[in-house]
C-alpha cells in the first residue's frame, strides 16, 4: 500500500497524490470518472479533492456534479470508509461567500450530493473577509461537533486571516484548521512561499497544493508550435511566454530524461518534497492520464534534483 501522510494534527492520514475532482462533470463525464475513481485508489490512493461549485449538475445547475459523482461512484463501490473526501464550501454560484446560513445550508446539500454522513475535510474554498473569523470558525465548530464534518481546512487566505483564525480556535478551544490548499507549484511560487507558508509550518498544519501541474504546462505537452485540446490550453500555453516556464520546462526534461519518468511524475515528486506539503491535487479528465499522476506517489528527488528544478523555477 501506498505510504500515508498525516494531515496536519488531525487523526486523517492521506496518500501522498490527492486526485482533484474539478474535472467531473465537466471534462470528464460519468463512465469516465468512475473509470478514474478505480484506478486511482487501485493505484494506493485514498484521497479526492472536490467542492460544491466544481461540475454541473444533472438538474442543469452550475455546480454540485463533481459531488454527486463521487457520492454515486462511493455507493456503487461501498468504499466511503476507505477514502478521504474533501470539498469546499463558499463558491457555488448559489451559496457564495461565508455567513454563518451559507455555510450551513451548503453543507447539507454537499452531504446529500455525496451520500454521506460526514465530510472528512471541509475547506473555505474562499475567504470572505466581510465575515468575522469568529462567526466562519464558530459555524464550523458546530459542523464538526454534529459529526458533520470531521476537519476543517482554508484556501485562498491572507496569512493575517489564517493566523486570526487559528489564534481564534485555540483560544476558545474550537475546531481547528489542519490543511491549507494553496496556488502552488513549480511555475506559481510567489503567493505562497513567504508570509504564507510561514503561518502553515509555525502552526504544524499541512499544504496540499492546488494547480500542482500549472493547469497542464507541467505534464510537458505544452511545447512551442504545438496544439493541445484542452480547455485549460490557454492558460497553460501562457507559461510558455515566460522566461521561468522556459527554464523550468528545460530541466523538468532533464530530470525526467534521467530518471526515465515523465515530466509531470517529476513536477509532482517535487512539489510532494517540498517544505509543508503533504499531498499535491492532481487531476485527470482521462484514464490515460493517471499512471503519470500516480507514478509521482513513488518517485524520491534526489537533494541535486531538487536543487536543480528549484533553482529553474526561482
């Protein structure tokens, strides 16, 4: 089995490639996700990352399919003890933002979607700073007190708010971010590495990167003169204009040439090595995008090799 990694202080432990469910009911239709579904936690995974705004929904919404995917992917299989599911709470196009009310009703609904009684890690997807930290972490508290939710995460947060909300929890001994899901990877640095990062390793909690693969430019097929199809392709073939995606791209080559892997393991591997993170997300809208993705929960960077792509990227 696939090593697991502890998820911050919290009693969850995860595979070390988190497979973003963005992809379902968007790209990637029913036969498709389910496909996706067994070959990742065939391959040792354990761990699905969604939210309520990701995929339409059958009924025509604009969100809530990814879940409702998941949810009849776990009911089919009888696996919902054996994966961690994550998603997120603040986006959907009905249910923005963060009040108290929108909190609460949005996660009834992503529990139905999903067919389950509890969500194992339950993130804001984004802050919303008219809202007290008080009243977010309060509304929270009380989801995991209902064994609703078992943990709580944060994405797309200043550093000044994640501390606020930490120092809140353990103050008045309410539940507790574990995870931050930041923008992070080889090409995307700079919002995360600093003020941020900082927050997560003084409080022990653990990264879990999204856009780990730079919306594809990181699996290598993004090359000049080359057409992708994809609907990401616009802002993946944007890196190819920079100077840092130029030389990142040229010694992920390098690496993945020596280490006969592919561009996209080598990405993921360092992204997986570096400082906080426990588990980069990943997605793939194709089975025969996976064995890549899951290559990358077994491939240990060397200290030059890391070294190497580190200083690419800088």
């Amino acid at each position: 089995m696939t090593d697991r990694r502890p998820l911050g202080p919290s009693d969850l432990t995860v595979s070390p490639l988190c497979l973003g469910a963005n992809v379902f009911s968007w790209s990637a239709d029913e036969a498709t996700t389910f496909d996706v579904l067994d070959a990742y936690t065939a391959g040792g995974g354990n761990f699905v990352d969604t939210a309520d705004s990701y995929g339409r929904g059958a009924d025509g919404s604009k969100g809530g399919g990814s879940e409702a995917l998941i949810g009849k992917w776990m009911a089919a299989r009888g696996n919902r003890d054996d994966v961690v599911i994550a998603t997120k709470v603040g986006n959907h196009p009905e249910y923005k933002g963060l009040a108290p009310e929108t909190i609460r009703a949005a996660a009834e609904l992503s529990l139905t979607r999903l067919g389950t009684d509890h969500i194992d890690l339950y993130y804001t997807h984004f802050d919303d700073e008219s809202v007290p930290v008080e009243d977010i972490i309060g509304t929270l508290d009380s989801l995991v007190k209902e064994g609703k939710v078992r943990q709580i995460g944060a994405s797309n947060i200043s550093p000044e708010r994640l501390t606020a909300s930490l120092a809140l929890s353990e103050r008045e001994g309410l539940a507790r971010y574990v995870a931050l899901q930041p923008h992070y990877n080889l090409v995307s640095r700079d919002t995360y590495e600093g003020a941020l990062q900082d927050v997560v390793a003084d409080n022990g909690l653990s990264a879990l990167p999204y856009f780990s693969l730079a919306a594809g430019f990181l699996t290598g097929k993004y090359r000049p003169g080359t057409q992708v199809e994809s609907v990401r392709s616009g802002k993946a073939g944007a890196y190819l204009e920079t100077d840092r995606g130029r030389k990142v791209l040229a010694a992920l080559d390098g690496v993945a040439q020596a280490r006969d892997a592919e561009v996209a393991t080598v990405a993921l591997a360092w992204l997986a090595q570096r400082p906080t993170v426990a588990a980069p997300i990943a997605s793939a809208r194709t089975l025969e995008q996976l064995p890549a993705l899951l290559a990358a929960q077994d491939l240990r960077l060397t200290d030059d090799e890391m070294a190497e792509l580190t200083t690419a990227s800088a």
